[in-house]
C-alpha cells in the first residue's frame, strides 16, 4: 500500500484538530460566555472555589464613603468625579471614549490624595454563565485599573473585584436594564 505526503498531512491535522477540541469542549462545557466561547480559566478559579470575587486582594480598607464626603467636586454634576460608574458594551472589557475624561479626572485626584483607595467593582449583565460573567467583571475593572496606573495611580490605592451579574443595578431582563448593568462602579473606601 502506497501512501502519499498529501494523506499523511491530512491524517496528521485531522489528529491534532481532534485532540484540540477534546480539550477546549471540555473547557467550554464548563466556562462559556454568552455565545459559548470559552472563558479563560485563569480569571474564574476564585469563583470556581466557592470564593464568589475575583482580582486582587480584596481587603476593604473601610466603609464606603459618599461623594458628598469626598468633596464638593464628587457632588458637582458639571465636573467628571462625580460620575464614578464607567459602562461598557456588550461582551467588551474595552473603555468607551466617552468614559476616558472621568477616568482621568479619578486618576488624578487618586494621584494628588495618596492616602485615598479606590475598589473598583466590575459587574456583568445576566446573558452568558456565571464563571464568564465573573471574569468579564474582572477584566472591566482591570481595564479601567491599568489606565488609572499608566495616569500614576499607586497599586495599592487600587482594589479590583468582579460581582459578575450577582449585583445588577437595574432589575430587567431587556437591553435598557443589560446596558446599565455592564458596568465598572469607583468605590471610594475611608475609614
């Protein structure tokens, strides 16, 4: 029996795709996101360990403070410290242009009081699994944590957590309630 280059080829890739899928089935039967693309796993062993947050230590350093606490800038409706919730698209841990100036602002004002931490809460709306909607939250507040860091916000002011789409902050099953729920939420943290 003669076998030819091309059939060796053939057998070997149908081999190495099958072993491959084996492989990401069991992954995504487990981590699936709101389309069944798999979750990288590396983002939801807290989760998976009956821990329920994500990130970085988190190791509140107090109570929540309100805006009117902070300043008479946090009550100002005129000036971007008083937003302190950053939303995002569906299935996208990426900064809309229109949320950067309000990053900034809390960067900067992070930068001038170093005493000051700031827990960065990274939420999810309810499509897609639980484990996705974790790391999905995570990887909303640490997108918005690395650009306070590039802006010279200390590490250690900043706390990055996922509630995934255990904290909604609207009540919905619809897009408008979705869209307020994709969100990264600047927690001030006083004592």
């Amino acid at each position: 029996m003669k076998i030819s280059i091309f059939q060796i080829i053939s057998v070997s890739a149908a081999l190495l795709l099958t072993a491959c899928s084996s492989t990401e089935e069991k992954n995504s039967s487990l981590l699936s996101g709101p389309q069944g693309q798999p979750v990288d796993s590396a983002s939801t062993n807290s989760y998976q360990n009956g821990q329920g947050v994500t990130g970085t230590e988190f190791n509140q350093a107090g109570r929540d403070l309100m805006p009117a606490e902070l300043g008479a800038e946090f009550t100002d409706p005129n000036n971007p410290l008083s937003k302190q919730t950053i939303y995002f698209m569906y299935d996208s841990s990426l900064v809309q242009q229109d949320f950067i100036p309000v990053i900034a602002a809390h960067a900067q004002y992070l930068v001038a009081n170093p005493g000051r931490r700031l827990v960065l809460e990274g939420h999810a709306d309810e499509r897609g699994s639980p484990e996705y909607n974790i790391a999905l939250g995570e990887q909303r507040a640490k997108a918005v944590a690395r650009m306070m860091k590039v802006q010279g916000v200390a590490e250690a002011q900043l706390d990055v957590v996922s509630y995934g789409e255990e904290k909604p902050g609207v009540e919905g099953h619809n897009e408008a309630a979705w869209q307020m729920n994709r969100r990264v939420e600047l927690i001030y943290q006083g004592q």
